[in-house]
C-alpha cells in the first residue's frame, strides 16, 4: 500500500447516496470521513461513523481546510448544476451529475468554477455516465468500425419512479427499466441490428394508488408521459400498500454496455465486446464508484492539477490505493 496520511473526505447531502459514500469509505483503510453537510437540523440526522461532525450546509465554507476532497450527494436536476460550481471555488470535488445531455454545459461551469478556486472537480462519477462511459470509449477505440449499444436493468428508475409519484391519485410508484430480451440477443449474436427507444427497453410501473383514485386516468397519464414514458411499451400494475412495501424495497439497478464490431480487409471477421453490471443497491455501488474517484481527485490535486476532469481524464492506477509497483505484480 502507498503511505500517505488519509484523505479526508465531506460528504454534502446524506440520502441514500450519501449514506452510501459513509458506508464505501469504512471499506476504504486509506479514507476517514471528517464532516457531513445537511440542509436540514443537524441535531435530527444520526450518521453511522463516530466522530464525524454533522453541520448545516450553509457552514461548509469553515471546513475548507479540513477536508481533501468533498463528495457531493445532490440531485443532478437542480442540487449538482449550482452545488458543483459553488463548492469547487472552495473545495476539491467529486459529483455524480447524470443528465447527460447537460453535461458539456455543467464540465463548462464547474471547470470555470474549479479554476477559480485553485482545486480538481471530478463531474459525473458513477456507472452511467462513468464506467459505461470509459467502456464505450476503450470498445470504440479497439473497434472502430461498429457499434455502441447501451441497455439498461433490469432495474429501478429513480427519476422514473419519482414522475409516478408525482401522477395525482398516486400513494406511491416505482418503475423498473427491462431491456428488451429479443434485441439484447441479437446485438450479442453480433447482428448489428438498427434498434429504436422502443426495441431496447420496457418499462414496467408498480402503482399504489389512493382510495377512490380513478386508475384508468392514473394509468393513461403514465404511459402517455412525454420523455419518461410515451416512447416506451409501458405496463402499469396497481397494487397494495403492503406489497409495495414488501416487493419493492430495495433499488437494484445494473445493465450492459456492448460493442459489435468488424475487423479484417473486407470486414470478415466480427467481434463483440461485453460490460456487464447487476447491482443490489444502485446508490452504494455508484457511491463505491465516487469514493474511488475521490482517491483520484486527490491525487491530481497533489500533483498541482487545476480544473474540471472526468473518468476518462484519470490514470487508473489512481483509483486503486495499491502502489504503482504493487499494481504490476498483482494485477498485469
């Protein structure tokens, strides 16, 4: 192991992201958890690491030369694209923004912003965007002549489920995102095929809905949603509180990215390559994914790096605490 003082990590937000990062970084020897940042009481919020300090998050700022780097837990809708900036004029950062569209706009501000401040921040760590997005790269570079697909699940939709929520009548709602089988196996046969929206997933709706609550209005609104639903073949099932609370407990999530693709003079010869993840708890891997990250921003800060990176801007020998002569006996 290389011997460095711990890094000293912030966690700012504590849902289950954040409760993930604290659970990631008690596996991590080489990592101590300083402080929690919370909007709300912070007499109220019980963390699991003793000796952590909770504090309100408008105190951050007094913090800043306590922790090596700060691992933002917000929501990317609203929370990331104004927390990110803000605390990379003061803080080394990590965040899991994963509006993908957005992202060129958000690297823009946060890099600005990190500039300024004289820090690394690391923007959308987690498996997509992050580790799908390293593999797409690697597969494409190795095939260049083919093609990327990206299949989600079986898994819950967190922004999905929270649309459901949002359906009046609705109690509660998860939705869980299922590649379509036919299209997965014929992209892994190496066929190449040209698939919609609508070929790669189904969506599936588990629904508790009020007393009284007209189903056939909450079910029409749901599979009719403009960007969640509409361009999916989706199934609304309504069940009971109880069942809910029974079946649908947990967030599983995972997917497969797959590349196909041609080599040879003519192209004769065809070739896929395959990523795969199954995950039992969407948040505690992809906070397993940040705290890695984390090492890396750390490490780059050291080095006198300044600015906004991603995953594909980072050595990976800088995820692992292993030294680097360690990693060439173990691991090559």
């Amino acid at each position: 192991m290389e011997i460095y003082m711990k890094i000293r990590i912030g966690i700012f937000g504590y849902g289950n992201l954040g409760r993930g990062v604290e659970s990631a970084i008690g596996q991590n020897p080489d990592m101590e958890l300083v402080a929690v940042f919370t909007r709300r009481d912070p007499e109220s919020l019980k963390i699991a690491t003793a000796g952590a300090v909770v504090a309100r998050a408008d105190e951050v700022e007094k913090y800043k030369d306590d922790i090596d780097v700060m691992i933002i837990c917000g929501g990317s809708a609203t929370d990331l694209p104004v927390q990110t900036p803000a605390l990379a004029r003061h803080f080394t950062v990590v965040d899991s923004f994963d509006t993908h569209a957005r992202i060129p706009e958000h690297f823009a501000n946060v890099d600005k912003a990190a500039k300024e401040g004289g820090h690394v921040a690391m923007i959308s760590v987690g498996w997509d965007p992050g580790m799908f997005s390293l593999n797409r790269l690697i597969s494409g570079a190795i095939l260049p002549d083919g093609e990327d697909y990206t299949f989600w699940g079986k898994g819950v939709s967190q922004g999905h489920s929270d649309a459901i929520r949002r359906v009046d009548g609705v109690l509660d709602g998860k939705q869980y995102t299922i590649p379509v089988q036919s299209a997965l196996d014929a992209v892994r046969a190496g066929q190449a095929p040209t698939l919609t929206t609508r070929q790669k997933h189904i969506r599936e709706c588990f629904v508790v809905a009020a007393e009284g609550a007209d189903r056939e209005k909450i079910e029409r609104e749901i599979v009719t949603m403009p960007n969640y639903f509409a361009d999916y073949d989706t199934t609304v099932h309504f069940i009971t509180k109880e069942e809910f609370e029974r079946d649908h407990a947990g967030i599983p999530h995972g997917g497969f990215v797959i590349r196909s693709g041609r080599t040879g003079l003519d192209g004769e010869h065809s070739h896929v390559i395959e990523y795969s993840l199954k995950l039992d708890s969407n948040p505690e891997f992809t906070a397993s994914v940040i705290v890695a990250y984390a090492r890396a921003a750390a490490r780059l800060r050291r080095e006198g790096a300044v600015g906004c990176k991603t995953v594909f801007d980072v050595p990976p020998a800088y995820l692992s605490p292993l030294s680097h002569e360690e990693i060439i006996a173990k691991l090559l």
